[in-house]
C-alpha cells in the first residue's frame, strides 16, 4: 500500500469492487471456520460468532477506508475458496 502512491489499489477497492467485496464478506462459505466446524476440526467458540466479528472487523475496515485490512481480509477469503 505505500508503495501504491497512485491509489490505484485504493480506488480499486472503494471505486470498482466495494460491492463485490461486501458480498464476498457476506458469504459464510469462503470463511474458513464454517469448513473446519463443518469437517469437526473446530473448537471452542462457535464459528458463527466469529464469523460476525470477522464482519463486524471488515465494516470498520472499510467505514475506516483503510483498504490494507480489507484486503488483507479478502486475500484470506479467496484463498479459502480456492482450496475448499
């Protein structure tokens, strides 16, 4: 990102994809707790619960325009669904 002094990046992602962001952060099937609770590798809390903090994180991200910790978010998401 500091190397982005065009904010190319940034405008990417409030400009271009913000939509599309939103829905991918709204899917719980790119969320990797829901697959280890689904194939009984979790534990401890429920996964439904992170998964609303998650969110809850990534709205403040993105209300905060800080698009380094969207991303970093949807870089997680993305490759949830490329190995699931």
């Amino acid at each position: 990102m500091e190397l982005d002094t065009r904010r190319q990046l940034y405008d990417l992602v409030w400009q271009r994809y913000s939509g599309a962001i939103r829905v991918l952060l709204d899917n719980p099937y790119v969320y990797q707790p829901f697959w280890d609770h689904c194939n009984g590798l979790a534990t401890g809390e429920n996964w439904g619960n992170r998964f609303a903090a998650a969110k809850r994180f990534a709205n403040a991200a993105l209300a905060g325009k800080e698009a380094a910790s969207v991303l970093a978010v949807v870089f997680n998401r993305l490759y949830t669904l490329r190995t699931s």
